[in-house]
C-alpha cells in the first residue's frame, strides 16, 4: 500500500489540512501523521484513518528538544519507506526535509506548504538573516514547494530552484458562513451594544504580532478626543499580552468600550452581530479568520501587508500601515462614515469564493496527482 507522512509542528494544525488527508485517502494512501501532541491542549480526531506518531517538536528552532525529535523522525520516515512526505510549519518542515534526504534518493516526494515565510517585504533584518539562506537551502531537498499568497509565490519563484506552485490557502467553508443565520439582535443584546452602537470585530491570539495595541490607541483617539462613544471593538482569543491589555484598557479608560471576549466557540455569531473586521497584524501567511469573515459578508480593516493584499481591496476595505496609529484612526472613521458598508461586505463574498474549499481541494487534488504520477 502506498504511504504518506504528513509532519507539522503541533497536532492542532491538523484542522487547517482536512482537504490534503482526504484526498490522500481517497487516493488510496496510508497516512501518517507526526507531530508533537502535547504543544496544544486540544482533542483532535480525524475524519479519516491514519497513524499519530507523537515526536517532540519545539516551535523554537533553537531548542535542543528538537534534536531528538530529528533523530525519531529520521528512523520513523527510513522506516515506512513513504511515498509522499508532506510538511508544514518552518521548524517541523527543516526537520523533515533534512531527515527525509536519504528517502528523496529512494524515489520520496517531499512536499513543503509554506503558510507565510518569515522573511517578505518589510520584515527585520534578522529575520531575512535567520530564515532565506536556510529556506534557500532546504529549497534544494525539497520536490514541491506550495506556497499561499502571491509575495511568497513571487519570491519562491524568483529565487529557488525547485517546483512552486500557488494554492488559494487552507480553504474556507463560504456557503457555511455565508448562509449562517442568527438573530444579531440577541447577539447584540449579549454583548451589551445597542443598534445604533458600531462593534468591530478582531480574532486572533493575544501577541505582540496580532498588534490588538495600535487600534486600542486608536480608539482612544476616537473615542476620547474626537468623542465617538458608539464605537466598540471586540477582541475574541487567548494570549500572553492579555494582562497588559487589561492594563492598556484600564489606563485609557476604555473599558466601556473595548472588550476582550477569550476564547469563543461562537466565531459565526460575533461575525454576522457586528459591523466591521479589523486585522492589524504585522506579519500574516494568508488569514483564515479574515477570509471568515469575508465569507460572512463583513467590511475589513487590515494591515497593508501581504497576504491581506490578495484578500481586501479598496471595494472591500481599506489596508494601512500596521503600526501608524493615525492611520487606523483615519480608516475606522472612512469606514464608520461609509452609507456602502454592506455593498463592501457582499464584494467580499464574492472575492473569498476563489478561496473556498471547494477550489482549494481542486487545487490540491491536482498536486497530489502530479506527485503521485511522477512517483508511479
């Protein structure tokens, strides 16, 4: 029976893949998966059969962990003899294409997804230090290269010497936020907001990179100087900064109105209940929930940065620089005064189609097959 491996980072990232491991089911694949269980606390069960091997895995690529974690993955893949080794996330995926050498020699397709490089246009210096030259490197171990925004595409391309091919990300249900009803009054009503009062609304982990800081500082602008007490902004997640927020909150005496929710298990509720997305990340791959968001039929707010610029045009929303607190101030006004807020949400709609499933398992379906005939 014909084998693949698939290898990220932490088990949890399995939610974003449910396209690859069902169509290497489909194709007849045995699969399995490696990855460290224990980076997240979290029950994952797959739709489709395959083997867990638990291996180590530090998200540091310093980390001495992973040293073991290269010696057990290096005898798990010249064990099984893989026909396909399909990696993702940079500290697992250098791993693997290091350890899987020897397998390559022995006919072994090895597939990288690169869910955004940590070095594109406008990151520090380091960065570009730390992870070209080895992703330049690893680009020579490795047979397909799949990359989910056109920035990485175009330098992948550019610059490294194997197989790069573009897919529209890990792909979003669209009918299923699209089409989701919920009465937006008791949402509302839960949240404590009036009709009148605008919310907006962010997703994401509570970190330095997710930059929650530069809107809550521009909400102070808005609602303290300019005196735009309607306005509420909604942060749903988890993180490491939530304590200084709290603080940055109370400091700014804008506990009315910007709310840390945790984490939600109702995404599509808050979606549909509130007016405007806001994405002020510094660096993103491709972000599912701003294409969640899209699908829902939301204007956005996000960062200048790549992969919001395949995503939000200027029919969508509006994009500005990460940290320039001025200028989210500026777009969350331009927004908050527009008549077109729903005409935006629907352009969004139909934009996120090229982005659904249904095109990203096309999409993938036609690699797979590539490897597959190239293998047999």
């Amino acid at each position: 029976m014909k084998k693949a491996l698939i290898v990220t980072t932490n088990i949890s990232f399995f939610g974003f893949l449910k396209n690859d491991l069902e169509i290497l089911n489909s194709k007849g694949y045995e699969i399995h998966i490696a990855t460290n269980k224990k980076l997240k606390d979290v029950n994952m069960t797959f739709d489709v059969p395959v083997k867990v091997h638990d291996i180590g895995f530090s998200r540091s690529p310093l980390s001495f962990a992973n040293i073991e974690a290269f010696r057990h993955l290096y005898a798990l893949i010249n064990h099984y003899d893989f026909d396909i080794i399909h990696c993702h996330t940079p500290v697992a995926a250098a791993l693997t294409r290091f350890a899987a050498k020897k397998a390559r020699d022995r006919g072994t397709k090895v597939i990288y997804t690169a869910h955004g490089f940590h070095f594109y246009k406008g990151a520090p210096l380091k960065m570009w230090l730390m992870f070209y030259p080895v992703e330049k490197l690893l680009s020579g171990l490795t047979d397909t290269i799949i990359t989910i925004n056109t920035e990485d595409y175009d330098r992948a391309y550019n610059r490294f010497n194997t197989n790069i091919r573009y897919v529209h990300g890990v792909g979003v249900n669209v009918k299923d936020y699209k089409d989701f009803n919920v009465n937006t009054f008791n949402i509302r009503e839960e949240l404590n907001i009036l009709s009148t009062d605008i919310a907006m609304l962010s997703v994401g982990e509570l970190n330095s990179n997710k930059n929650h800081e530069t809107v809550i500082r521009a909400l102070d602008v808005l609602i303290n100087e300019m005196g735009h007490k309607n306005l509420h902004y909604f942060i749903a997640g988890d993180g490491v900064l939530k304590p200084e927020l709290k603080r940055l909150i109370k400091n700014l005496c804008l506990g009315d109105n910007v709310h840390l929710l945790g984490y939600r298990e109702d995404i599509k509720d808050l979606m549909k209940a509130t007016d405007i997305y806001l994405l002020p990340s510094y660096r993103e791959g491709l972000n599912v929930s701003l294409m969640e968001a899209m699908a829902s039929g939301m204007p956005a707010i996000v960062s200048d940065i790549r992969g919001n610029k395949d995503l939000i045009d200027k029919n969508g929303g509006v994009r500005v620089a990460p940290g320039d607190v001025n200028s989210w101030v500026a777009a969350i006004i331009d927004l908050i005064s527009n008549t077109n807020l729903k005409k935006m949400g629907q352009h969004n709609q139909r934009v996120i189609e090229d982005y659904s499933n249904e095109k990203v398992y096309s999409e993938m379906l036609y690699i797979y097959q590539a490897v597959d005939n190239d293998i047999h």
